[in-house]
C-alpha cells in the first residue's frame, strides 16, 4: 500500500477514533496494529462520555472473557473428573463374594450404628442404602420381617413421597417403617446447606442383638483390635 493509502487508513482511524470507537472496533475497518492506531490517535480528545462507554466497554470485554476462561475451566474439569472415575471403577473391577463383604463391613463401620443393641445403618445416598439392603439378606441372612426403616428429613420436605422412594427401594413394606424424625427447616439460618436431599436420610434398623454383635467382630476384624 502507497502513502497515499496509509494516509486515507491514518483519516478514517482519526476520524472514528474522534467519533469514540474503540481501537478494537477502528481495526474491522482500518486492518493495522493496535500499536499503529495509537501511534495516530495520541492526540485525539475523547470526552467524558466517549471515555466512560470505552471503559464500560472493556470491563465487559474482561467479564467475557473471565466467562469463557471459567466456562472452558469447568469443561476441563469435568473431563477430568470423568476420566478419574472411569478408571478408578477399572482399577477396582469385579467384586467378588469376600470383597462385597468387607465392602460392606467397612461401610458399617463409618455410618453403622455401634452403641446399641440392635443394628442400624443410616445414609443418604440410594446406592449405599441399597447395597447395604443386599449385603444384610446376603450376609446378615436377615429375613424380611425383620428389617425397619426410618427417615430424617426437613419440614419443608415431602415426607410421604419420601417413605414411598425408600419403600421402593429397599422393598421394606411402609408400614415397617418408625415414626419419621422431623427436623427444622431453619430458614434464616446462616448456615448454607449445600447438599438439599430431597428424600432425606434413610435408616435401616434391624432388631437383632446376635446380628449386632457379629458384625462387632466383623468391624473388629477389619481394624485388627476388639471394639467391645
């Protein structure tokens, strides 16, 4: 490009600059460096309008690109996080009948009931409730008139659709169930509960005092010293 063609480039950036564009906006119609453009417009008086659009323009531009930068974060890390999964369910493969068992027995030990004379077991989570269903028929040999559930849930909750979801799936009749626990919705509380379950916690009580000392030494088995 001649002089002259820079020059004609040199009066449309002046001219647009004047008008309050932004350099970014100047150079889809003048196709030179940022650095150019400055070079040209450093006596160009923008007024205070013209200067608080720039800015209000450039603090959006910072927001979106912040909002991509998070947005292709959070894609990684799901990815990530997907990745990890897959493999740790490869790495612990098929269980068999003694691994299912000690799986059991150390789940009991984290959310089993152990200062009682009958066994319990409480959790919120379906798939942990209903693996431990199967682990006491398997293991526990517990017969189906045996088995009580009972439910912890909010006020604010629905506790009849929550009985039905757990009836279902711990194929315990309702009317096996204890009188629910009803805990206080404390809306004004400051506390942030960021995990709403909206079935509630699940307990599986089992009134069985030779059941709950065997599983005694189930637990103490696993940690290699006597618990009682």
């Amino acid at each position: 490009m001649g002089y002259s063609g820079k020059l004609e480039e040199k009066k449309l950036a002046l001219k647009l600059r004047g008008e309050g564009c932004s350099y970014s906006e100047i150079q889809k119609k003048v196709p030179v460096y940022k650095s150019t453009l400055s070079y040209w417009c450093r006596d160009v008086i923008l007024t205070q309008a013209q200067m608080e659009r720039l800015r209000k323009k450039k603090l959006e531009g910072s927001e979106r690109g912040r909002f991509i930068g998070s947005k292709i974060l959070q894609e990684r890390r799901v990815r990530e996080t997907r990745r990890v999964i897959e493999e740790g369910i490869k790495e612990v493969g098929e269980l068999n009948k003694r691994d299912r068992f000690v799986a059991g027995v150390a789940l009991y030990l984290g959310d089993g009931y152990k200062n009682d004379k009958s066994v319990g077991f409480s959790n919120a989570n379906p798939e942990i409730i209903r693996f431990m269903m199967s682990w006491f028929r398997k293991f526990g040999k517990v017969p189906e008139e045996k088995f009580r559930g009972q439910i912890w849930i909010h006020d604010n909750l629905n506790e009849r659709k929550a009985k039905r979801f757990w009836s279902e799936l711990t194929r315990i009749p309702i009317n096996q169930f204890h009188k629910s626990y009803i805990a206080e919705n404390k809306v004004n509380s400051k506390k942030i509960r960021k995990n709403i379950n909206e079935y509630g916690v699940f307990a599986i009580r089992i009134s069985n005092s030779w059941l709950q000392r065997k599983i005694m030494g189930w637990l103490s088995g696993v940690l290699g010293t006597k618990l009682i």
